[in-house]
C-alpha cells in the first residue's frame, strides 16, 4: 500500500492508525473501486494492524490524470472519475505503511458512516511498540517518486498476469508462488515476516524467557535443524528430534552433522544463571560422548541472564558458548530469509575459537551483523545498477559505469571497482537471480541488468 483517498486533506508527516470499518458501511463497496478482483474486502475481526505516515497529499481535480493515477494505484480509472466528477477533486495521499507486529483488537465494529475516510479520535491510545515498514525505504522512494510524476508502470503486462492469477490463487495453490514472486517483482509484495518467517520462529525467544522449559528445548531442536544440523542418532538421550526432550540424565540437544554440537537450554526470566546449568552439559557430554567426541564437540547453553562467578569458570574452563534465545532467533530466520547467507563453517568457527561464556553471544551477534551489512551492500549495489539502466534509458550497464555511481550515493560501504563487479557476477548467478549478465571479453567488457530487488528485514 502506497496511496490512499482520503475524504479531508491530510497534512504530510501526521501519523494515522487505519481502522477498519464493515463492509456494509463502505459507501464505496458496491462502486467496483478496485481494478483488481482480488482486493474485495474480507470479513475480519475488528483491530488496527498498521499505521501510515502521510508523506504528501494531492488535490486531483484534473480528469486528465485519472488514466495515470489508475495505473500505478489500486482504483479503476471508471471509479476515480465518478469521484471526481461527484465531489470536483479527490484527496490523493501518498503514505508509509507500518506493519503493527501485535494487532490491537477494538471492542466492536466502527458504526460511524458520517467518519468514513476522515480523521477521528482513536478509541483507545497505545505505544511501546516498534512498527514495521511494509516497503523498504528504496521500493518506497522509487514507487512514490513514480507516484509524484505519474510515470507510467514499468511493467504493465506483469500486472495484468498478476490480477489474473489472483482469481487462481484461493483454488489453486500452484498459482500461490507464481504470485507471491510476481508480487514481490513489482514492489507490491515484499519477502519479510509474512512470507520467508515461519510463525514458530517468532517464539524462540519468547519460550527462552518462559516456565515451559520442554517447548523451549523442543523449538531449539527445530531451530538447530532449520540451520542444516542433523542426527541420525536413535538414542533419545543424545538426540536431535523435535518432537522429543533428552528428559532426566538426556542432552537436551546433540548435533552430529556437519559438526559435533551438544547443548543444555535453559528457560528462564531470572537474571542470574548458576553453575548447574553448566555443570550438567559437563555431567551429561562425558556420560553420553567418547572423551574424545567430547573434547572436540562445540559447546552451547542456551538460556538469558548472567552466569555467577561459579559458572562463569565453568563455562570458560570447558570452552562453553552461551548464548541468548534472541540471537538464536536472529540466526534462525536469516538463513530463514536468505538462504546461502549463513554457512556453517564459518559459524563454527566463531563457535570453536575464544571467547567463550557469555561473551560468545556478542560475538554472534557481531557475526549477524556482518551478513546484513553485506546483505545491506548487494541492495545497494542492485538499487545503482536499477536507478542508472533507468536515468540512462538503457537495459545494460558496465561496472565502471556504476562504480561511479555507487562511491557518490552514500553506500554502506566503499567498494573498490574490482570489489564491485564481483559482487556483480554474485549477483547475476542463477541462484541468485538479482541481476542479468552479458560477459564480454574481459571483467570490463561484462554487461549487466536488473532483475528484481533484494530486500532486507528486520532481524
């Protein structure tokens, strides 16, 4: 969502909750406002899922700008100039999206038919919560630019494939990812929570700080298979099955591929961690590992707080990593939502070398970060190819070309020209599919063209 028609001019940078209203009080729902089928209203329970920002608004009075507007909006041209023609002028605002994670569920339907599509007083205030852009900030600034100059949508004809499937989709599940893909191609769909986090990956760290410690042991199990882990072993004491417990005298988790890993998880809201917890994964290693698996298996206890004096040697004398529930999150759903971008052996190395304790999880952490910065560069190194094809009106462009762009765009990072076209050619694989790629004679003469974005979560 990018626009909306607004029955009052709206002041940019005002901040609005979008509550829902029946369908029965929507004077526009028997008008076919939509261009799309599929964005016929839904039966659901009342709450407000997001927040807008407005950013500009419009008075659009002209019906010479109705075909435009159409295009690169939800609204039929056939219903935009009926308003217009109604009322002499619409209020067009373009606005950001936040994606409320917790919806906030209202009382009762909204009753007021004289409010519709105004500003009001919102039943109940609330805060504390940290909303999420729908659109990165790099899809939003181009498709609101677009919106701005009403230029023509770049790819009309996906469109019209798009609406059509949209009447398969709720028949015919093998047209789901065709447009999902088309969706996300044009900048209306965006991979993030909805689409590449599976809802149990949002519990792990909230099981982490709870008093089912069974269900915590159960989804890090899920979590470490979900990495690429796996056990063969049948032994429920030294086990990797999601749907078991190592339970009294068991290892709450054993990996043995692509390396050896032995774990305790530990769910807790207390701030303080004591020696037991390590002392067990010592207990427990050397009564289920040969000395030797057990001296060089990599060690993890999983749980939150701070491990006393007692702990803290054990934990440093065993070479124990301990990390929080949050940043095993993190790690679940990157690889989760880039696939590729989190290779084992390069975790197993932070895993494997000092420090160990509590400082392995700020390590970790430092090790995520690193592969969204890099993930950060590669949108950015897309996003120059893109704006340059565009600006220069041409499909293909040379990594000179774009070096030049790229060093005085404020990047992430700064790339030298040899650095940039192997990011390039990474991009342009046909695993990944970013970019397309004509190779010339040599790494100067190379071509290349965008595909599609890459967008980058919250994580």
């Amino acid at each position: 969502m990018l626009a909306m028609l607004s029955a009052t001019f709206i002041k940019p940078q005002r901040m609005l909750a979008l509550q829902p209203i029946p369908d029965r009080l929507n004077p526009r729902s028997h008008d076919a406002p939509y261009r799309f089928t599929d964005l016929a209203p839904e039966p659901i329970a009342p709450a407000i899922r997001a927040i807008v920002v407005c950013q500009e608004c419009q008075i659009i009075d002209d019906l010479a700008a109705v075909d435009s507007i159409a295009a690169l909006t939800v609204w039929s041209e056939d219903f935009l100039a009926r308003s217009i023609a109604t009322k002499g002028h619409i209020f067009l605002a373009g606005v950001r999206v936040f994606r409320l994670q917790t919806p906030h569920l209202l009382e009762h339907d909204f009753e007021d038919v004289a409010a519709v599509g105004k500003c009001v007083v919102m039943p109940r205030s609330f805060g504390g919560e940290d909303p999420e852009p729908v659109l990165p900030d790099a899809v939003f600034k181009r498709r609101l630019q677009q919106l701005r100059d009403r230029q023509p949508p770049e790819h009309s004809e996906l469109e019209a494939l798009q609406s059509a499937l949209a009447d398969l989709v709720p028949t015919l599940p093998s047209a789901t990812q065709l447009d999902n893909t088309i969706q996300a191609f044009l900048g209306w769909q965006v991979p993030g929570r909805s689409s590449c986090f599976s809802s149990w990956m949002n519990k792990i760290a909230k099981l982490g700080t709870s008093s089912e410690g069974n269900q915590f042991e159960r989804i890090v199990r899920q979590s470490m298979i979900s990495l690429g882990f796996s056990n063969t072993n049948q032994n429920s004491k030294a086990s990797l099955d999601p749907e078991g417990v190592g339970g009294a005298g068991g290892l709450d988790f054993v990996c043995e591929a692509p390396y050896l890993v032995i774990g305790e998880c530990k769910s807790s809201s207390r701030d303080t961690l004591p020696d037991g917890v390590f002392s067990q994964l010592v207990h427990l290693g050397n009564k289920h590992l040969s000395p030797e698996d057990y001296e060089r298996s990599i060690k993890l206890v999983i749980s939150v707080g701070t491990p006393n004096s007692h702990a803290r040697k054990t934990a440093l004398g065993n070479r124990m990593n301990l990390i929080k529930p949050t940043t095993l999150e993190r790690l679940v759903k990157l690889n989760a939502c880039y696939p590729g971008a989190l290779n084992l052996w390069e975790l197993e190395n932070c895993l494997k070398n000092p420090p160990y304790g509590q400082e392995a999880d700020d390590q970790i952490n430092a090790f995520v970060d690193e592969k969204i910065e890099q993930l950060t560069i590669r949108t950015f190194v897309i996003d120059c190819f893109k704006r340059l094809a565009v600006s220069g009106n041409t499909k293909s462009v040379g990594a000179e070309q774009v070096h030049a762009v790229y060093v005085t765009s404020s990047p992430p990072k700064l790339l030298e020209m040899t650095e940039l076209h192997e990011v390039a050619v990474e991009l342009s694989s046909p695993l990944t599919g970013y970019l397309g790629r004509e190779k010339g004679r040599d790494w100067r003469g190379d071509r290349f063209f965008w595909l599609r974005d890459l967008a980058i979560e919250k994580i």
